[in-house]
C-alpha cells in the first residue's frame, strides 16, 4: 500500500511538473491583420516578433518558440471568435495582438477573463489599459491618447486657434481626436468641427470639400496604413497641402511614405518612434531588421520586437511558467525596456511611459525634429488592479 501511495505522489509530481515544464514548446498565437487596410502593420509586427525571438535562438523563457497564426482582418465581429479558436482550440500559452482597437479590446476581454497572457503590439485602445487592465495585460504600444494630446500642445504652441479634425469613426480615431483635443482647447484653441466616416471607408471628397468650405487654420488627423497613403494623396490632389495645413498622429506617415509618392513630404507628426534616431539599439536593430527582411523597419516593427522582449523579461523570471501570472507582471513592471524608440517602462496599467517625438516627412523618412513630450504617460482612466 505504502509503495502505491509513494508511486501515485511520484507520478503527481511528474505531471505537475510537465504540465508548465521548461522544455516544453512556448506557443504564441499570432493575432494579426494578414489582409485589409492593415495587412502590411501586421507583416511588420510579425516581422520584429520574430526577429527578436530569433536573436534569441528562438527560446523566450528558456522555452522553444512556436507560432499560431490567425488573419483576424481587421474585423470586430469577428474577433472573439478568433481569440477563442487560439485559447481553447489551439491552446496558444500567450497571446500576441493587434492591430485595430475594436479587435484588441475583445481580446483584452477574452483574455481577462480566462487568464490568457497578452502583449498588445500595437492597438491604441484607451481602455485597454484603462477599465480592462489586467495583471496579465501589456502594451507595447501606446495609447490613442498619447500621439494625440502630444500634438494639442504642438499646434497650440505654434499659434493656431481654429482647427478641424477628420478620422474614422471607431476607438483609434475617436480617441485621437480626444487626446488632441484635449490638450489643444486646454491651451486656448477650439476644435470647430469633427469629420468622420466609418472604418475602412476611403472615399475622402465629400468632407474634403466640407475642410476648404470651412477654411480652418489647419487639419489634425488620424488614419494608418492604405487608409493613410490614400488620404494624404487626397488632400494634396484637392489642393489643401498648401493652404490648410496638414498635421497627424504619426501613423499617417509611418511606412506610408513610399506608397504616398511624395504627396506627405514635410507632413509634421507625432509618435514614440522616429526616424534617424540617436539610440545604439536602433541602429542595430535597423541594420538587422533591413538585412532579413530587405525593407527598413517602421513603428509597428518596432513595437512587435519589443513584444517579443517584454515576454522574455517575463518569461525569464519564471522560467517560462506561464500561469505565474503575478511574478511575471512584477518582473516586467520593474524592468527598463531597451526598444529601438528609446528606454521606456510601463506605468502600472501596463502602458509604455515614453517620450513623444515631433517628426517631420523628408523623402522616404520621419526624422525627429524635437521631443514634443517627455516621458508621456497615459492617465489610464478606470484601471484597477
Ligand atoms: C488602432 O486601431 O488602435 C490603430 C490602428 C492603426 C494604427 C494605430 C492605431
């Protein structure tokens, strides 16, 4: 009896311990746009993941590292389906994505609710941070609001009183718009009108034609990947470039240069990456990201490698164990990410704290003209934790 009792103990150990064992394969799903409006934010994101893993024998927390991916299209409606296929289908350890607000926070829901580690790469939410922030929830990114609010203060700085915002109508841009907003009025401007159109919807003319009727002192904006290049060639084929001046979130010209054809040369925008940057890690990183991928990097390369880092920090503390969900955020938050923007941390709703750069479109690159906002960190409405 005493032999099958110590047989029994020796086999529950066993599988206690190859239930989160090391040398078991770490499987990430990849959650990300393959198609749409932001097919090519998502090649990028996979692209610096990956590189990083590589540069690191591709193992994250002594773990071998195997990939799942999932084309979540940039659709909501479809997102919780998707993330459930990945957890209880798949059964990925740790989640990676994405790209579009309203595909993310299902995510972020998902993954609150069962415990599912998540590295958001790039997806500006607010309330990701905000009312869903979970122990097990981090951002590699920023948020909506920060790009935003760093350009309220630039444009207030620079004299204009009277400024139109145009976006698409769903969390990225609403939110954008807000942080703008909020910092511009504060400093005594006014926003005299609010343009929408739903995501992805490209077709610009109508309320190009409303901004020349209305004659603001200038435009701030947000739009990203196809959706970008199309409207700032929009702008400059209405003939605004010249007389409304443009400025932007940074998205509007990250990666977007080239496809633009010029139109965006000399667009002023703000973002926690910039071209030419004075950092060591950048350089190498470039240099490594142009060499195997025979493209140079962008912001959304840069965020996916920093996602890879961030779940080494973690990873590493617990020996890739997972479901120590409380040693892995204590790890990450007492940690100084080395990203190719720069050092930054994350505040305690698991959000980059970061210095916002100013940058201006010259040729095929956003080099940095000043740094609009130090250490800028979100406020992070309704987190508990
Ligand atoms: C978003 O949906 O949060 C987003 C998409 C593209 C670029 C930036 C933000």
């Amino acid at each position: 009896m005493k032999l099958f009792r110590a047989t029994l103990l020796a086999a529950a150990v066993l599988c206690a311990t190859s239930a989160h064992a090391d040398d078991k394969p770490l499987k990430v799903g990849l959650m990300l746009p393959a198609t749409g409006t932001y097919a090519t934010l998502g090649t990028a994101i996979e692209n610096g993941f990956k590189l990083y893993v590589d540069e690191n024998g591709g193992q994250l927390g002594g773990r071998k590292v195997e990939y799942v991916k999932v084309d979540d299209e940039s659709d909501p409606a479809k997102a919780t389906d998707n993330v459930n296929k990945l957890i209880k289908g798949d059964k990925v350890d740790v989640l990676v994505g994405t790209v579009h607000s309203g595909v993310a926070a299902a995510m972020a829901k998902t993954a609150k609710d069962t415990g599912t580690l998540l590295v958001v790469p790039n997806a500006g939410a607010d309330a990701i941070t905000g009312p869903l922030c979970a122990p097990n929830i981090f951002r590699t990114s920023f948020t909506n609001w920060q790009p935003g609010y760093a350009m309220g203060e630039v444009m207030a700085e620079k004299g204009y009183k009277k400024v139109v915002t145009i976006t698409w109508k769903y969390a990225a841009g609403d939110e954008s718009v807000n942080g703008f907003k909020e910092a511009f009025e504060k400093s005594g401007g006014e926003v005299v009108k609010q343009l929408n159109l739903p995501f992805p919807n490209v077709e610009f003319q109508a309320l190009l034609t409303e901004i020349a009727a209305t004659k603001p002192d200038a435009v701030y904006t947000f739009f990203a990947g196809a959706g970008a290049v199309k409207f700032v060639k929009d702008y400059k084929a209405a003939g605004l470039m010249d007389s409304i001046p443009l400025y932007g979130a940074g998205f509007l010209t990250d990666g977007t240069l080239k496809a633009q054809g010029g139109a965006g040369e000399g667009l002023m925008t703000t973002l926690h990456y910039a071209d030419e940057l004075d950092v060591p890690k950048d350089k190498a990183f470039r240099e490594a990201y142009s060499k195997a991928y025979s493209t140079p990097p962008d912001v959304y390369a840069v965020q996916g490698y920093d996602a890879a880092q961030v779940l080494k920090i973690g990873l590493d503390a617990v020996k890739g164990d997972v479901s120590k969900t409380a040693d892995i955020a204590a790890a990450v938050e007492a940690a100084e990410i080395d990203s190719p923007r720069g050092k930054f941390t994350l505040s305690k709703a698991h959000n980059p704290v970061q210095d916002i750069y100013l940058r201006e479109a010259k040729g095929e690159k956003n080099p940095m003209v000043s740094v609009a906002s130090k250490a800028l960190a979100d406020p992070a409405k309704g987190c508990r934790m």
